[in-house]
C-alpha cells in the first residue's frame, strides 16, 4: 500500500485534526536551533490553561519530581523543550477535538480511553526508563488518533464502518473504504508532527505479537501494550473489569508486578486518571461494558431542540412544561451567558429567549449568536413587553426573527414556533443536501486514491512500485536538503533468484518474493519506504539516517532474510539477499546519484561471496 500517498490526500483535504494557537507557536520555535528554554516558556505563559497543565504535570507521580516545581521556566528546563512541545501538541488537540459530526463516534470516550492510555504508560516508563514519561504520556493520549482523523475527515463513512464493525472488522472495513486504516494513520500523523523515531517503532510492534528479541524499542512496545491492556481495565465497568483481571496479571508478570503491587498500581493510575480528567476537562465517571459499540445512539426526541433563557424562574418552569407536553426537548438557563455557553456546548435548533436580563441581555445575546458561525442559522424568538415600533426594529436589527409580547400567549408561541420549524426543516434539508454532496466527493476521492494506490502499487508484494520509489526519494531528498538531515538508501538484490524460478517455476519464484517483501516490511522501522523496483531487486528509503547507521538496519533485514526461510518450498539453495547502501548529508550526492552508489556497492556484493552487506562510501 502506497501509505504517504494516502496520507497527503487526505492532508489536502485540511480537515486532518491539527494543533493551534500556542501549541502551533511552541512546534515552530522548538524547530528553530537557536531557541532559548526561556523563550519556550514565555510561549508557554501565553495561555494560563497550559502552564497549570504542565506545572501539574512537572510535580506528578509519573515524572518524579522530588521537590515542588512552581515556576514555569524551572518546569519546562527540567522537561526538556521537546516534551514540552509534545504536551502542548497533544493538549491543544484534546482541547480542538472534543466534538464532531461523526453521530457514531464517542468522542468523550475516545479521549477518556486515550487519557488512561497516556497516565498508564507513563506510570510504566517511569517505573522502567524505556523512555522520558512525559514524552510517553504523550504517545499514549495520541496512540488512536488515526480514528479521529477519519471521523473528522470522513464522518459519515467512518460512521458506516463503526456501525457495521465487529471486534478487528474495522480494520478491514477501513483499508476497503478508505484504502488506509486508523492504525497506519495514527503513525502518519505522529511522523508528521515530528514524533520520535523510536515512538512510532514502538507503537508499531506494540500491535503485533511479542518480540523475542529484547532491545528498547521492545520493551517499549511491550510497555505500550500492557499500558493499553490496563487502559481498558480502567474504562471497564466491574463485571468486565473481573473478567479482565487474570489477562491483566498474566501481562503484568514480565513487567515484574506481584498481585500486591499490581493492585497498588492500578489503584495509583486509576487515581491520577481522574486527577488528570478533571484538568483537562474529560471526563472519567463513565464505565463501559465491553467489547464497546462506538457511540450508541439515544432515542431521538420528537419536535425540536429549544433553549428557553429568561431570569423569570416561575415562567422558564410554566413554558417549558407547556412546550415540553406540546412534544419539544427544552433546556432552559436563567441568563445570556449561560445561554451561550449552552448554545456552544448544545446546539439547539430555536432559542426563545427574554430581553431584559443581567448580566447579558437578549440582544447582547442575539447579537453576539450571530456574529459567530454557530449562531447565523438559529431561529431566535424574542419575549418582551416593548411595543414601540423602534424597540422592535432594534430587535430585529440584532438579527432577531421574531417575537412574542408578554404576558406570553401559548397558542401565539407555538404558532411562532411552528413557523420556525418551517425555517428549521428547510436548513436541515439543505443541510442533508450538502452532507450528500459531501459524501459523493468524499467516495469519489476514496475511489481516486484507490486508483492512485494501485499505479503505484506492486500487486505480487503489496510495496509501493518502481515509479512510486522514485518519486518519493526525490521528495525525502529534498527535505533532507531542507533542514540538513542525513538520508540513506538501500539496495536490495536476492541472490540466486533465477534457480528459484528455472528449479521450481515462476509460482514459487512469487512465494518468494511475497515472502521476502513481508519480511523487508517487518525489519524495517516505521519511518522506512520498503519497495520493489521489479524482478528480484527492493529499496528501501531510509529518512533521518546517516550510511553507517543504514549498514545496521540493512544487518538486520539480511539475517531476517536468512534466517526466516519460506515455507513448503525445495529450495535448493537457501534465500538470500546483497545489499548496497548509499547515504548523504546536504545537497551532495542528489538523489541520482545516491541510487548509483548504492548500486555499485551491490555489485560489489554481487560479485563477491553475496549474502553480504556493502557501504558506498567504503569501497
């Protein structure tokens, strides 16, 4: 799958959930070299939410702190300017997406998971220093991102996957709709934001079985997936959490946990969990019965959704009972404030609200609904006793669209009101009208980037093709050059192949390669491109890295080859690969001449005792 194809179209679409504001401005001065502690942490003091965040943060159980930490800049030095950068990011995109239009996706519960997923993994990495917690914390509360971009990018779509999904379906149900899933998107994403290597490999094998081989990206991964495993024990109602209990002991033996401190543990993280929900507003009382169903639907209340304002407490309970029996959903609140902070939150379809009130008025609150997005399609009816022909024009000058004298007559009002539902059901319809207009270009462009997937596809080994390994390196050639970062490639030839093909047939001959293309794959991190450039030749664009460090990545994918042989085939001699490498800094070599090197150092190989592993630069 041509997985950087994908991610830009859909970053094209600039729908992708995104960081802002402060968090924006903290990204960009951490990219520049010359930026002091000091200037992070003036950005820093710009918003008050963040800095008591990060000061809770600097004093918590999870980031060891042993003495009280009350000053900002003393809190961002002992952090360190990246995991600063990274709690911002990850903050800023809490706080941008806690509500949508995707009907089927729970939000509220995505982050809450994601937030246990985050104090988990931060409790084990600092128990075991696989990494710094606060980074990790990081990667947890953003380790399923992906399904929020595509129930932000795709809401109707990812809606149908939830609601027809059983257990791992939705994976499949994603790759068919939108030729990518949540999990290749969630490291997508975090590559794009400039995420440590070492985060996306661990995030990558924490998904897969457990590794025997034991280095700190495993044991990372492991971490991960326990910290995943304890997140869902967090959520879990008591019924479930009984039945979770032997599997999360069992997965708590390597992590050198007994019963008692297990015990002790959870208690810690489920603590910090809440402590952590009330800060950045997430909420942490609700308890799930698994396995979940994504965002069950509450029965839809017959007429419409109306907010009732007025500082009158016996008339809000008079109306609201009259219009509720009439058959509408009412909420009431007693001022304009606490009418627009509803309306932000709520979104209902007619306000009938009163003028005279304190501390915001009517026309305070009218006027200030319709200067903002949110409010230029409610229908606004206005309770008052003026008469006079320039109050009323006042009135409707604010954008009121229409309005009831006082004492309120209930027939008159709901006359009013049906007039609006007029006006309501045209939006909807116009709306729905819009939402199909979306769909089809949202299925159009699924099915282009099929069509995109497929010209730059192998079909035998599912790696990206020959045109697509071009393309791409000139690309990450040029952003190398950007901002002075090594890149290296590798090529790959497998040595006897025409035995295979001229002993066994050419079906044999495409085991192998399958074969060897899911290994390329496995070896390789989760910043390397893995392609086949045709017949038994690959290459592998290795991003961020220098030659020397390429020859050690190149190791480990030749012992995999040759240690991991297909099954069920007579092979004569065992499979085995030559590799050359070529890496660069700066503008020389360019990326032509980087394959070329990389090819003659293959030669060389080839030429030699093959099954070996050759660096351009040391011939």
């Amino acid at each position: 799958m041509s997985t950087e194809f994908n991610f830009h179209a859909l970053k094209s679409a600039e729908r992708l959930p995104s960081p802002s504001g402060t968090a924006l401005t903290i990204m960009n001065l951490v990219q520049k070299d010359d930026t002091s502690v000091k200037q992070l942490a003036e950005a820093v003091k710009v918003d008050p939410a963040l800095t008591s965040r990060i000061l809770n943060f600097a004093n918590s159980a999870a980031f060891g702190a042993h003495r009280p930490i009350a000053n900002v800049n003393e809190a961002v030095q002992m952090m360190g300017m990246q995991a600063v950068r990274n709690f911002a990011l990850s903050l800023s995109l809490v706080s941008n997406n806690r509500k949508g239009h995707c009907a089927d996706f729970d939000y509220n519960t995505f982050w809450m998971k994601s937030l246990a997923m985050a104090v988990a993994i931060a409790a084990l990495t600092a128990r075991e220093r696989t990494a710094a917690p606060e980074e990790a914390f990081t990667l947890g509360l953003l380790s399923e991102i992906g399904q929020l971009a595509l129930a932000t990018v795709w809401p109707d779509i990812f809606g149908e996957c939830l609601r027809s999904a059983q257990g791992d379906t939705l994976i499949k149900l994603e790759c068919e709709r939108f030729a990518i899933d949540h999990k290749a998107l969630t490291l997508m994403l975090m590559q794009d934001w400039g995420l440590p290597g070492l985060f996306l490999d661990a995030l990558k094998l924490s998904f897969q079985p457990p590794q025997a081989e034991v280095t700190r990206t495993v044991r990372f991964a492991s971490q991960l997936a326990f910290a995943r495993q304890l997140s869902h024990y967090c959520v879990a109602d008591d019924q479930y959490r009984a039945a979770l209990l032997a599997d999360v002991q069992k997965e708590a033996i390597p992590h050198n946990f007994t019963d008692e401190t297990l015990s002790q543990f959870i208690d810690q993280i489920n603590q910090q969990w809440q402590d952590w929900g009330k800060l950045i507003n997430i909420k942490t009382d609700t308890r799930l019965a698994f396995p979940t169903t994504q965002a069950e639907q509450s029965d839809v209340l017959p007429g419409l959704d109306i907010l009732l304002v007025d500082d009158d407490p016996l008339i809000l309970v008079r109306l609201s009972k009259q219009l509720t029996h009439a058959g509408h959903h009412v909420a009431v609140c007693p001022d304009g404030e606490a009418a627009l902070k509803h309306v932000l939150e709520n979104k209902p379809q007619i306000i009938i609200t009163d003028w005279r009130m304190q501390p915001m008025d009517g026309l305070a609150l009218c006027r200030t609904l319709r200067s903002s997005a949110i409010g230029k399609n409610l229908y606004i009816i206005m309770l008052t006793a003026a008469e006079t022909e320039d109050e009323l024009v006042e009135a409707f000058d604010v954008g009121i669209d229409d309005y009831v004298t006082k004492p309120v007559n209930l027939k008159i009002l709901l006359a009013r009101i049906r007039a609006g539902q007029r006006i309501t059901t045209l939006q909807q319809e116009v709306e729905r009208e819009k939402q199909d207009i979306q769909r089809t270009n949202a299925e159009l462009a699924v099915a282009n980037r099929k069509l995109g997937i497929m010209a730059n596809t192998d079909l035998l080994t599912d790696l990206p093709n020959r045109r697509y390994a071009l393309a791409r390196l000139a690309q990450e050639w040029e952003s190398a050059q950007r901002y002075n970062r090594p890149i290296s490639v590798l090529m790959l030839d497998l040595d006897h192949f025409k035995l295979v093909n001229d002993t066994l047939g050419h079906d044999a001959g495409d085991e192998v390669l399958s074969h060897t293309a899911k290994l390329l794959k496995a070896a390789s991190r989760a910043t390397d491109i893995a392609c086949r450039l045709g017949g038994e030749e690959f290459l592998i664009i290795a991003t961020n890295t220098d030659g020397k460090t390429a020859v050690l990545l190149a190791e480990r994918i030749r012992i995999a080859i040759q240690t991991h042989q297909p099954n069920g085939l007579a092979l004569k001699r065992p499979i085995t690969v030559s590799i050359g490498v070529a890496g660069s800094i700066g503008n020389q070599p360019g990326w032509n001449e980087l394959i070329k090197q990389a090819d003659r150092a293959l030669y060389v190989v080839k030429a030699g005792r093959r099954n070996a592993t050759q660096l351009a630069s040391e011939l």
